[in-house]
C-alpha cells in the first residue's frame, strides 16, 4: 500500500489517492503517513474525512504528530484535537514541545482544556492518567427505551459504548450495563433490574499496573475508574491497557538487560543517549567485577601450585551465572503476574533448593567424569581430587546460584524496589565472586596445594 500511496502522489490523482485512504483502516493510514516529508504528510491527511483524520492523527508517532500541527491552520488544530478523546489529547499535550502545546491548547475548547488539565493533574504511573472521560452513563431509574436513546444522542463521541455506567445524582457508580443486555430486554425494563451491581473498579491512584492485571483477570474491555469519594471519573479501556502493558514489559526489559529504560523508539534515541543509559549500569557492573580479580589474586599460591585450575574458572562462573538467571527471570515473572508474593519466600526457596539439587547433581556428575577421563593419566595431575574438586564446587554454586537467583527479586519487591533491577547482569556478577571463593576455598581443602 505504501508504494500504491507514493505512486498516486508522484502522479498528483488526488480523486483516487482520497478513495483509496478513505478505504483504509486509521492504523494503515498513520503507517503510510509516517516517515514521509513533512508536505507529503499534510497534505495525505487534509484529503481524509473528519472523522477518519482524528482518528488516524492518534495513530502516527509523535514526531509526525508535530509536524502536522506546526502545520495546520487554526481551525484544522481545533478540529482535531476537539475531536480525538480526552486521554489521546492529554497525551499528546504531554509529549509534544511548549510552542506546539501553546497552539494545542489555545486552539482547544474551554471544555476540552478543562479535561486536558484534569488528567495531567494524576501522577503519571496512575489509573488516573490513562483514563479517559467519555464514557456513556445512566440513572437506575431509566427504562431501556431511555437508555438507548442516550446512546444514540451521545455513543459517536464516546470511547465505547458496549459497557454503559449507571450512578446516582452525586455519580456514586451503581454497577454496569452492557449493550447486549439492553438489546435482550424489554423497552420498558428499568436500569436497575438488568444492572450488575457487583462492578469491579479502580480508584484514580492506583498503579496503572494494577489496572492492567484487573483488566486480565476479570477479562473486561473497560473498567471504570472512581476517586476517593467513589464517584464515577473516568474510565480505561483495553486498548489504553495494552499500551501500558507493552510500555511496561519494554521497561523491564530494559532493566533486565543493565540499562537504564527509554520511551523513544531505538532509531529516535541518539547515540549519545543511547550510550549514557547503557554506561551506568556497565560502570558499575565493571567495578563491582573487579572484586572477582582481587578475590583471585588472594589465591597466587593456589594457581602457582595447580595452574591448571584456571581453566575451570570461566565455566564455573558462566555455569552459576546461567542459573542464577534462569531462577530470577522466573521469579520475576512471578511477581509480575501475582503468582509470587513476598511472603512465598520460603515456599520458593524450597522448591529452587529441590531444583537447585537435581540440576547440580547432573551437571557434577557429567562434569566429574569428564575431568577424570580426560586428565587420567596425566603428570603431576591428580585425576580424582581435581573431578572431584570441580564436581563439588559446580553443585555448591548451582545451589548457591538458585538460591541468589530467586531470592534477590523477592527482597527487591518487598523493599518496594523493582524486581526487574535484579536481574541478570547484576546476580551474574554476584554469582561469580561466590563461584571464585567456593572454588580456591575446596581445591585449598582437596588438593595438594
């Protein structure tokens, strides 16, 4: 489609370059109108209808979004962002420069900005910034009739319409209505005999993580949102969730990987900054490393006597490092679903010390054979003691590994910190001062040193 799009504008048949757009989906659209000169970008858009535009204007990035506006006349700003929803438009006033938020927000109805401010005012992790307030409600005492009326005047400019809220006169949220039980009741049925009054909801500051997880375990499309007094505020909706969900998964991630999380898009992100939010983590990794080369340095003797003991370090470490990370990315995971919980502790530990015992008992055993065999015979080498040592010190780390692996998140969330940050690059490097202490400390014990 987009060479369809680029050829039809080489040629300028603006009839069927409008057709063809008009017959396609808001997120098509915004793909096609994306990354393309800025006087392209404009003019693809000014030939959508009203409708179609709003719409497809809260699928392009934020760049494009700038763009259009610097362009657009007033009227074709007032247009758009009277348009769009209420969270979309205080979405875009966040992100964009203060000259284009000027423009934005002089162009905006009074009752728009009011909105706007409304939302930028909760915190930006709440239930409350991605909420959105357009949402169709009713009084208990309407009739089906009257509902559906409601819907047809009001539905066009709401975010949905499949599930309806019902409150009172002080919007105290009664319970929920959905269209299909509209549609299967009589005309002259009462909201307050078809409503579900057990309503799940949320509270404006609430993580917006929570919602996220309430959305997936009740399975619902929106979930209303209400403000300490349990009044009716607003509402998210699903897709609103999944971009939560995506941004959240990205952060941890990122976390996950010893850098520090960034909401541009890889090719928008500078190399500059791309750099400073990888050298933090990797300045302190590198530093916390060179423990591990002074603990080796106390042990001269030890290598003198047996060199070949070095070779075994950088498996012994990679092999603790690897099983710390399985542990913690599965107890990270955990935690991130709710099937974890701080207090599981010490259910967890057992069940990774269990684990931890199987995994170093077949990783020893292999390990031990392999080194006898392979050094049997061999001058001034101990066969025996040297598998032995080195079966040893591969179970005990294995064990040591699970048990770092799964407990660092788990503390990490009980001190309100992000399991994430105790992941891979940071146990791996714990791990390894371990693995080199165990290791000196059972050949000094074994063999002939």
């Amino acid at each position: 489609m987009q060479e369809k799009i680029t050829e039809l504008l080489n040629e300028k048949n603006m009839k069927e370059l409008k057709a063809t757009l008009s017959s396609m989906k808001p997120a098509d659209i915004a793909e096609c109108l994306d990354n393309r000169p800025s006087e392209d970008t404009v003019l693809l858009f000014r030939l959508l209808p009203k409708e179609l535009a709003a719409e497809t204007f809260t699928y392009v990035d934020s760049d494009t979004q700038q763009s259009l506006i610097n362009m657009f006349t007033d009227e074709e700003t007032e247009s758009i962002i009277n348009k769009i929803f209420a969270d979309d438009a205080a979405d875009l006033v966040e992100e964009m420069p203060a000259g284009v938020v000027k423009k934005i927000l002089k162009n905006a109805s009074p009752k728009r900005r009011n909105a706007i401010n409304e939302l930028l005012n909760y915190p930006s992790e709440s239930a409350g910034s991605i909420m959105t307030i357009e949402f169709v409600n009713f009084r208990p005492n309407m009739s089906v009739e009257e509902a559906f009326a409601i819907i047809r005047k009001t539905g066009v400019h709401k975010e949905t319409i499949y599930t309806c809220y019902v409150i009172d006169e002080k919007r105290k949220l009664l319970g929920t209505v959905s269209v299909k039980d509209l549609l299967l009741s009589d005309y002259s049925a009462k909201i307050s005999d078809i409503m579900d009054s057990n309503t799940i909801s949320v509270n404006t500051g609430d993580d917006r993580e929570f919602v996220v997880k309430q959305m997936s375990k009740y399975d619902i499309m929106a979930i209303p949102v209400t403000d300490n007094e349990e009044k009716l505020v607003g509402i998210i909706t699903v897709d609103d969730a999944m971009d939560v969900f995506v941004e959240e998964r990205e952060e941890d991630f990122a976390k996950m990987s010893a850098m520090v999380p960034n909401e541009e898009s890889y090719f928008k992100t500078s190399t500059f900054t791309h750099a400073k939010n990888r050298l933090v983590w990797l300045l302190f990794l590198m530093l916390s490393a060179t423990l591990t080369g002074v603990i080796i340095s106390r042990y001269e003797a030890a290598i003198a006597s047996v060199p070949i003991l070095v070779s075994f370090i950088p498996m012994l470490m990679d092999t603790g490092g690897n099983c710390g990370s399985q542990s913690s990315t599965l107890i990270i995971r955990g935690l991130a679903l709710d099937e974890i919980t701080p207090s599981d502790a010490f259910k967890v530990l057992f069940k990774e010390a269990g684990i931890a015992m199987l995994v170093g008992a077949v990783l020893s055993l292999i390990n031990g054979l392999r080194i006898y065999f392979m050094y049997r015979g061999k001058e001034d080498i101990n066969s025996f003691s040297l598998a032995l040592t080195v079966s040893l010190t591969i179970f005990l780390i294995v064990f040591l590994s699970e048990a770092i692996g799964c407990l660092l998140p788990i503390i990490a969330k009980k001190l309100k910190m992000d399991p994430a940050l105790m992941a891979a690059p940071l146990i791996t490097t714990i791990i390894d001062t371990v693995a080199i202490v165990i290791f000196f400390n059972i050949a000094l014990a074994i063999l002939p040193v």
